[in-house]
C-alpha cells in the first residue's frame, strides 16, 4: 500500500481493531451506524437477506453442550480490503473505489447501477442491496432524525459501510478552517467506536505507528476474518479464546494454531490465558 | 462453427474485451446515474446550523450522559458524553436509537385525547388541554366529594426519589386515598434487604470498579442490569488486551449462557432460583476451612455464633445452620453444580484482594427475591466485603430536600386511614410498600371494581407484569382509567383519557442514584428539543391537575411548575455541601480520591451550583470507600444482621405461614433455601419457562427502538413468530426441531413460539425473551413475537411478596 498511493509518498491507512473480550454483543455499534448513516428501518428486519445492516453482529457459539456452551460476538462492519478490494475489481460503473490516501473503500451510490457484482464478490457480506427506497412513510416523520452529512440511499443501489468517510470530512474541514495539515487520532473516530460502551473498538491510522490500532494489530491474539484468501481486511479482531479465534477461518481438522507460549512485549505474559485455564 | 467451451470463451471475452474499447456502456451508465439522481421519492435532510446538547438518557434506571446533535432545531444523532461520571462515552442500544422515540408520531401521542372506540382499540380524540383537566379534576372532585377519595389509584412507574414520583405520591396523600402502587423492581429488592440485614433504607452500591473478582449472582451484567453505561465500561476495563493486565475476574452464576454467562471467566449454572443455595455452600465451604474474616465477623455482625436471646432461648446462628445444611453436596443436590466447583470457587473468592458478590436477576425492571439477596449479603459480610473498598459500600443517600408540609382536608384524612388495597405494610407484607399484583387481584376478585379511578405514569403494567394477564383484566374492570404515557402502549390503548407526556428528550427530569452505582449521583435531564407535539412534563400536568382540583389538593402544590420542584428538592444538595457539578475525565467518579482541605466544590452560591447542574446534569459525590463503623448499622443490635431481628418481629407479629415462609424457627430470620412450591402438576407441566431478558431488546415501558430490530438474530425473531430457545435433548425428548412451532402452555395460559435449539440453555427450561408481544405501539413493533409474561404464573416470594416470575410450569405442544 505504502508504495501504490501517491507516488510513494506514504499514506494513511485508516483500520480497526475489535476486541472480542471487550464486545459485549450489547449491538450499539449497529444501531449507532444506522442512526449515523441514515439507514433504511423497515417494520421487517428479521428478513436478514433484506435488511440493510451496515455494521452486524454475527452470533456465533462454541457448539459444545451444556454447560460448556458460550456465544460470542463478530461485529462487521466492511472490512475494507486492501491492495485489490474483490468488490472494486468487479465494479462496472466504478461506483466502488479503493482511495490510496486513506485506505478507505467508497460507495458512490450515484453511479451505482444496482448489478450488485460487487454484493456477490464481497466475501464478508458487508455488501446491500437497496430492494425498496428508504423507508420513511408519510404521516409518521421518522424522517425528521435524517443527518444532513450522509445523503439517504434510493431503490437499485448498494450501500455499505464507509468508515464513517463524513467524519474524516468533518474533521478535514476542522484541520483546515484551523491551518492544520494533520488530522490527529481522536479527531477522526466513526460512529461505531464511539459508541461502544464498552470501548471494544478501536479506530486509527495502521499506517501511523503512534496510533493506537498499529500497536494493537501486533498482538499475538489479532487475527482477521478469512485471511488466507488475501483480501487483506484493515480490520482486525482480537480474542483470547482459541474458539473464537479458531471461526475466524475455514480450517482443516489440525490445520489451526493456538496461540501458546507467544510473547508480546515479552515481559508482560507468556501463558495461555482464557477462560479454559480459569 | 461449433460452439466448444474453448471459443465460448474466447467470444466472451473478446465481445467484453469489445465493449470495454467503445465508449458506449460508460455513457450509458453515466446516464443511468444522471438519472438516479434525480429520483424524487428520496428524502433529502434539510441541512443547517449544527449544534451539540448536552442532556441526560433518561430510558433506564442508568442515567448515561448523551450529547445530541442538532441540525437548526431537529435532533439528528444521540451520543454518549465522555465528560460523564457513569457512562464515560459509551451508551446501550435503546440510548442509541432513542430518536426513533421521539420523531415517530404513530408511536406517540400528540396531545391531549380521550377514547371514541373500544377499549384497547387505540381509538382517540383530540380534545384540548383544559378540557382534559376538567375531566380529570371532574372526576376526582367527585368521587371526593362523595367521600370516595380512596377509590381514585396511581400506578406509578417513576423511580422512587425521582421528583415526579414525589410529586404523583404527594397527589395522592392530598387527595386522600392510600393507593398509590409502585412496580416492584430489583431496587426494592435491594432496599428491603438492605433494611433487614443493615438497618438502611438506602440503594445498593456495589464497588465494581475496584474489585478483582466479581461473583455475579444473577445479574445480567452485559444484559443491562444496573447502570448498563457505567457496568460494560467497567467491563472494557476489565477486560485489557494483555491478558496479564487483567487484575478482574468475573464469575457468571445463571441458568442459560447467556452474553455474560458466555464472556466471563467463568459460568457456574445453578437451577433457577437455586442462587440462595450456591451461595449458602459457598459460604459453607468457606466456614469450614475457618478462613472467613472473624475480625469483621465479631465485630461488625449479629447472629453468626449460636446465640441466646433475652428470654433465654438458645438460637442458632449463621455458622450452625450452614455448616448443617448447605454442605457442597447437599448444595449439589438442590443447585445441580458440581460439588468440587463450589470448592474451587470459594476458594477463589475467598483468596481474591477485594472480592465482591452481586445479586440480581436479569436487567433492573424485574424484582429478585429478599433471601437469595440475603444469602449473597451474607456471603460478603461472612469475607468482611461490607464497609470495604471493591466491596459492598454503604454511603447515605442522596441528600435532596423533602417537599414541604401541607394541610390535607377531611376527606383526605378520612380517606387515608382505609387500608391500601394491596396490602403494603401490612403484617403479611411489613417491608413492602406496594404490591401490584395484589392490587390487580383485589380488583378482579371483587364483583366491582374497588377502583373508579386509576391513574398510570411513566408505566406500562398491562405488558411489563410477569402475572399471566392478570393487570390486563383488572384494567378491563376499571371504570375509568387515565394515562399519562407518550406513547401508545398496552395500557394506554386499555385508558379512557390521554394526558400525554414529553419523551424524554423534550422534558426536564431527574434522575436518582443509578442501580447499584457505588457514589451518590444525581443526573438532571433537559429538553434537547422543544416538545414537537402538543404534550406536556407529566410534573407540570401533576401541579396543574392539583390546581384545577383546587381546594386543599390545589394548595398543596404551591408551585408554577416541575422546574420550581426539582429546584426546590435540588437546594439539599447545595445544602448539604461536598458535592460536584462538572466532571473530569482524568478523576473517575469511582476512583478514591483524597479531597484536600482546601479543595473548592465549583460553585459558589445555590443559583451558581443550579445553572451548572442544569447546563452539565450532573450532581455527584466523589467516592468515599469505607465509612466510620460506629452508627453504620442501623438495625436493632447496631451489627450487620445474620440474623435479622426485624425479620423475627415481623414474624411475632403476623406468623411465619402468614409472611409465605418455607422454614421455621431460626433459619427464618437468616438466609435460606426453600423449594419454591407451583401449584402446578409436575407431570402435567413437566418443563418450567424462564423469560430472559436481553440490552438489544426494551423490556420495560420504553419501546424499543425499531433499529433494535436490526441487531436481533433471526433465532430470536422471525417475521411474526419469536423464539424459545431449549436445549437439543430437551428437544429431541419431544421430538422438536429447530424452528418447529410451539405452543408453551401454562396453568394460566398458552403462548406460540418457534423452537430455538440452543446447547446454552439448561436442559428442561424453556427460555423466552421478554419485549416481544406487543399489541400496541405502531407496525414496527406490533404482533411481532409473544410476551412471555402473559403465561407467567407467579407465587408471591416469602415475607416480600414480589412475583416469583422464575419459575412458571409449562410444557410444550407442537401446533
Ligand atoms: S457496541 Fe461494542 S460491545 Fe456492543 S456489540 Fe458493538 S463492539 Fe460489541
Ligand atoms: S465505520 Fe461508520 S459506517 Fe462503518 S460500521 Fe462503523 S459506524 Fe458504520
Ligand atoms: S443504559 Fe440506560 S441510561 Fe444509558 S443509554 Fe441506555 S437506556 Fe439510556
């Protein structure tokens, strides 16, 4: 990455790093994404092929009996791949596009043409598709809460998540009205990492070694979700339990690793902790 | 030419290849999107000025700080406040979605109304605001009039301390009758035993943050128990990426893996409503290797050694009947846990630096039961965890002035002095100030209803009571009954006039002491938006209705409106010094802190404090840890109560079976288990239903947020039907498969559910989310799933006489 955007000169890479053990499965980062990003909210959201979930928790559990049994929690929002995003590669309309400056992958829902590749290319699900128009029916003014800042998806498009892309505008406009060329950490956070009650998210520069994500994604608990097949998601899971961390793949029997015995700044633990060893 | 794979392929590609070189299909899709643009059925939100409001979530007994942007005057987005004392920038979910609350008007109503169709139909009128006053006065005026005033009841559904409830209790008295009902909730839980065993009729405040080891019986930490703000940050905290860094360990003690049974460092799954038992065994455990904290235990507390009273009867004390009775294999038996994990466990919590044991059940709205409370305390004060830092605190409460004395009438006086139509306070239910339920039964046990009039507040019975329906049909019998709801909930569709309040983001409200929280707080919510319809605070229609009463009812509320109240009750607080009105991030309200002689509260004058209470809405006490001892209890031996002596009067006042208690003699004053008696047939009935609740889902009065309904897996919902999760083998005993429809029968009742196969829940329980089922509201939340609560059968808890709403025989018929 660092060598394709702007003639070399390094960029930013804005990614994310969810803690697991943190996530409390609470679902404030999939509603703060919906209230944020003027999502569609119609009176069937059980139908989940259908509904528009920018952000979604996936619940996924160790399938061992009771009382062994325990849930846990993915949130996902899109992953925003790096180097050649699955879903930027099939794009016909170029409604789609990996900017080299931030990392980000972008939704142009104007030039979207509805062929929904890029839903089918996306392995992550993060892709949706905009069966009806936005859902605020007359009489009711549930439009009346519509944020100014993210423009409301009509039929026939695809939307996804954005990295909150309004607020790193936002926080441009702040940088420049200011004379600043930088934009620092806490300037620009999204929706969801503000959110989460349980501060499970984690939003930065992976390219600015200062910030918090670049130390976090050296953690030998970091994984990220279908690695292997080289999409290179900028965002990043961590978990302690080797369940959790093991679904984060498709493994053949014994092909997975725990993590035992890894350092990480050496003298600060050195066994297999968890829940297992409790 | 034969068509082959090998120049299918080669003519796709080159015909793609083709179309790529023309410049055709970018025209075309350049025009598609030229097109799109111009769709006009897309909203476009008006832009403006933007602006931030600080204010207070008022949805939960939690009291998180919100920060909502504005665009001009409509609110656009609600955040947490990362300069709050409890919630420090995160919020939950219903917080979150709070503005679908607001801007929705088929969820609200949007003035004044009185019924035109059917009962629970939802048909309204609009009338103005002086024509419901009239009627509403009309109406109490007469039945006072006609020396009646005790047939007028409030349910109440504010907090208690909460100015509002002040205000709705002081209606009362002024009027003259005896029924105000409150719902039980797991404060007054807290309450009652905090009074029993300390002598304190103060909110529980459990050191959470500076704990290393929390046993957690019952309470659905991640599930929205307490302060969900303040407790799943202390989780994040808990919970650092470095293992090594994590110095708290959390134990889950529930029946079904639910997000906090399934994240904690361990899952202990006793039977519902075994809790009391695991406790008493680990207390056992712990007696038995003599390494309680005898130095608190002799100092501090009455009733661990055998004892005799002053007539000289022996008694046994907390040490005999545990070590006799609660043996990890005789627990084993009652609670199905492993015998050796309650060794470990005790042990575990008994070597942790500052160990804690938390008691709950679920979120806040359900009450728990008084001996499981009980049981729990015992166990901190058997650790010496009471008056400890990262234990159980004991701190006053919030100093907040008391309204000033009126003059009732005659008829108020007279009309007090009949007795409460629920009994609170009397022999059968001495702590209890009011119960629901036997208000409910008293109305449909009488040919005709008692009650004329009923008033609710802030309050949804007909769907939140886990009664089988049984406040549903008393609403029926009712002859007039008002409702003070903005939104139209179950109960309000059941009432005859609307006199609708602000949501909470229009009003000004106060919030007392969020569950469980370990320092006095006090939060002050206000308007972040102008009331969009025409509805007004429920404090101001409370004065105004005094008013048009008139009379000595209108002379007790001296007052032009709710502001002057809160203000009035805030002076305390100015009065009684010590207090902070801002807040910094660096000096988390939890941690110790050493206030210096010097050190200036920031305000300087009572009207200094009131505008930065109103502009932050923040009131807090930094913590102080432990307190004096002497004075600390306040119950008849001045000791920490084993054995509570208030608890033995009650029983040589009414009698043991009177207050619904199992045991006899000395273990009824202490802590115990006692099989939970169900009228209904165990082979009849063989399964038991255990509703659960969830944080993605309201529960309470509040409705959810529909965005909510985003977050919820198509296990829990689907379409119109939800779920109830069983174990596979309970499953497969009946032949039920994943998804298969179900009827769960009560002895009171029959709900349709789908099957949800879950390994996570205890094998013979049939586990149903409670906030689904409504009747009313608008299509987002309408006849979507069941209410689990309609089949509840619930036996009163001994002394306290709450609902015991786990423990409903049911038994599953595939439809
Ligand atoms: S808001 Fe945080 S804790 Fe809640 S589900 Fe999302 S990541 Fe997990
Ligand atoms: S980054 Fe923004 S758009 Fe993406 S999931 Fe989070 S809140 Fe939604
Ligand atoms: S936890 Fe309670 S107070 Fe906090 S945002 Fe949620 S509903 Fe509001």
């Amino acid at each position: 990455m660092k060598k394709e955007n702007d003639h070399g000169k390094p960029g930013h890479k804005y990614g994310m790093v969810i803690n697991l053990d943190k996530c409390t499965g609470c679902g404030t980062c999939m509603v703060a994404c919906a209230a944020e990003n003027n999502v569609s909210v119609r009176p069937d959201q059980s139908d989940k092929e259908r509904v528009i979930t920018w952000m979604r928790l996936y619940r996924i559990t160790n399938g061992k009996e009771f009382p062994d049994t325990e849930v846990s929690y993915f949130p996902r929002p899109c992953m925003h791949c790096d180097h050649h995003p699955p879903c930027v590669s099939v794009c016909v309309a170029t409604a789609t596009k990996l900017d080299f400056h931030t990392g980000i992958v972008s939704q142009i829902y104007t030039r979207c043409i509805g062929c929904r590749y890029c839903q089918a290319a996306c392995p992550y699900g993060a892709r949706y598709f905009n069966w009806w128009d936005a859902y605020f029916p007359k009489g009711k003014g549930l439009d009346r809460y519509l944020s100014p800042e993210v423009s409301p998806r009509m039929r026939g498009v695809v939307e996804k998540c954005t990295f909150c892309h309004h607020r790193l505008m936002r926080a441009k406009s702040q940088a420049y009205a200011e004379d600043r060329r930088e934009i620092e950490e806490d300037q620009y956070q999204t929706a969801c990492t503000e959110a989460c009650p349980a501060g499970a998210i984690t939003f930065g520069d992976l390219n600015n070694p200062e910030h918090q994500v670049s130390k976090l994604t050296k953690h030998p608990f970091t994984f990220r979700l279908l690695e292997r097949i080289g999409t290179e998601p900028k965002v990043y899971y961590q978990s302690s339990r080797d369940w959790v961390r093991k679904l984060g793949d498709n493994f053949l029997p014994g092909e997975y690793q725990p993590v035992v015995n890894k350092t990480w700044m050496k003298e600060e633990w050195s066994t297999k902790p968890g829940r297992d060893t409790f | 030419m034969k068509l082959t794979r090998r120049n299918f392929i080669a003519t796709v590609v080159g015909g793609v290849a083709g179309i790529q070189v023309t410049p055709l299909p970018w025209k075309f899709t350049d025009d598609v999107a030229i097109w799109t643009q111009n769709w006009p059925w897309v909203p476009v939100p008006p832009t403006g000025e933007f602006s931030e409001v600080s204010s207070v979530c008022n949805l939960c007994p939690g009291g998180c700080g919100i920060s909502v942007r504005k665009v001009d005057n409509r609110a656009v987005k609600i955040e947490g406040r990362p300069d709050y004392p409890v919630n420090a920038g995160g919020i939950c979910p219903v917080g979150m979605g709070g503005l679908q609350l607001l801007y929705n008007e088929s969820l609200r109503f949007t003035g004044p109304m009185k019924r035109v169709g059917m009962r629970g139909s939802g048909e309204f009128q609009n009338i103005s605001w002086d024509d419901a006053f009239r009627i509403i006065a009309g109406r109490i005026s007469a039945l006072r009039k006609s020396g009646r005033p005790e047939a007028i009841a409030a349910v109440d559904g504010n907090r208690e301390g909460t100015t509002a409830s002040a205000l709705i209790e002081r209606l009362m008295q002024a009027v003259g009758s005896p029924n105000y009902v409150r719902l039980p909730s797991l404060s007054d839980t807290y309450r009652m035993g905090n009074i029993v065993m300390e002598g304190r009729d103060a909110p529980v405040a459990y050191d959470l943050e500076n704990s290393d080891f929390v046993l957690s019986f019952g309470c659905g930490l991640l599930e929205g128990w307490g302060a969900p703000g303040r407790v799943m940050n202390a989780w994040g905290m808990w919970h650092d990426a470095n293992p090594a860094k994590r110095k708290t360990h959390i134990v889950q003690v529930e029946s079904r893996a639910s997000n906090t049974a399934s994240k904690a460092d361990l899952w202990v799954a006793p039977r519902p409503g075994t809790d009391a038992a695991l406790a008493l065994g680990l207390a056992h455990v712990i007696i038995r290797s003599g390494k309680y904290d005898a130095g608190f235990v002799a100092e501090h507390t009455f009733g661990f050694e055998d004892w005799q009273s002053t007539d000289g009867r022996p008694h046994s004390g907390f040490k005999t009947l545990v070590l006799k009775n609660y043996s990890p294999e005789q627990v084993s038996k009652i609670t199905g846990v492993r015998p050796d994990v309650m060794v470990k466990l005790a042990a575990a919590f008994r070597l942790a630096k500052a160990p804690v044991a938390i008691y709950g059940k679920g979120k806040n709205d359900l009450n728990g039961s008084l001996y499981e409370f009980m049981a729990v305390q015992s166990l901190n004060a058997l650790t010496g965890r009471i008056n400890r830092p990262g234990g159980v605190l004991l701190p006053d409460p919030i100093p907040l002035n008391p309204l000033p004395y009126f003059e009732r009438d005659d008829i108020a006086s007279q009309g007090l002095k009949k007795p409460r139509l629920d009994r609170g306070g009397t022999q059968e239910y001495p702590f209890t100030q009011s119960l629901i339920s036997n208000f409910a039964d008293a109305i449909n046990r009488s040919p005709k209803s008692p009650i004329d009039t009923l008033m609710v507040f802030s309050a949804n019975p007909a769907f939140t009571l886990p009664d089988g329906g049984a406040f549903k049909n008393a609403l029926a019998k009712i002859p007039f009954v008002v409702s003070f709801s903005p939104y139209r909930d179950e109960t309000a569709n059941m009432a005859d006039l609307i006199l609708p309040d602000c949501t909470y983001l229009e009003k000004m409200d106060d919030m007392v002491w969020p569950v469980g929280l370990q320092y006095p707080f006090y939060g002050l919510s206000k308007p972040v938006v102008k009331p969009i319809y025409d509805t007004r605070n429920c404090g101001d229609t409370v004065i105004e209705m005094a008013k048009a009463i008139g009379e000595s009812v209108g002379s007790a509320f001296p007052w032009e409106g709710f502001e002057d109240v809160v203000k009035e009750r805030a002076k305390g607080l100015y009065d009684a010094g010590g207090g902070r009105v801002s807040f910094d991030r660096a000096a988390p309200a939890w941690k110790p802190q050493n206030p210096k002689a010097g050190d200036k509260p920031g305000y300087n004058s009572f009207d200094d404090m009131w505008k930065k209470l109103m502009a932050g809405g923040l009131w807090y006490r930094p913590l102080d840890q432990a307190r004096e001892w002497p004075w600390l209890f306040k119950t008849p031996s001045g000791q920490f109560e084993f054995y509570s002596q208030l608890i033995d009067q009650a029983i040589q006042r009414a009698s043991a079976k009177d207050l619904r208690i199992a045991v006899r003699d000395d273990a009824a004053c202490m802590a115990h288990y006692a099989t939970p008696t169900s009228t209904a047939n165990r082979s009849d009935y063989p399964l038991s239903m255990m509703p659960y609740e969830m944080i993605n889902l309201a529960s309470g009065w509040i409705p959810s947020p529909p965005f909510l309904y985003k977050t919820l897996p198509d296990t829990q919902l689907l379409k119109e039907t939800s779920f109830a999760a069983v174990n596979p083998k309970t499953a497969a005993k009946y032949g039920l498969k994943q998804g298969d429809l179900v009827a769960v029968q009560s002895p009171v009742g029959e709900v349709q559910a789908r099957i949800d196969l879950f390994g996570g829940a205890m094998p013979d329980i049939v586990y149903m989310p409670v906030g689904f089922g409504h009747t009313g509201y608008d299509e987002f939340l309408k006849g979507k799933g069941v209410n689990p609560n309609a089949i509840v059968q619930a036996e009163q808890d001994p002394v306290t006489g709450y609902p015991v709403w786990w423990n409903t025989r049911v038994k599953l018929v595939k439809v």
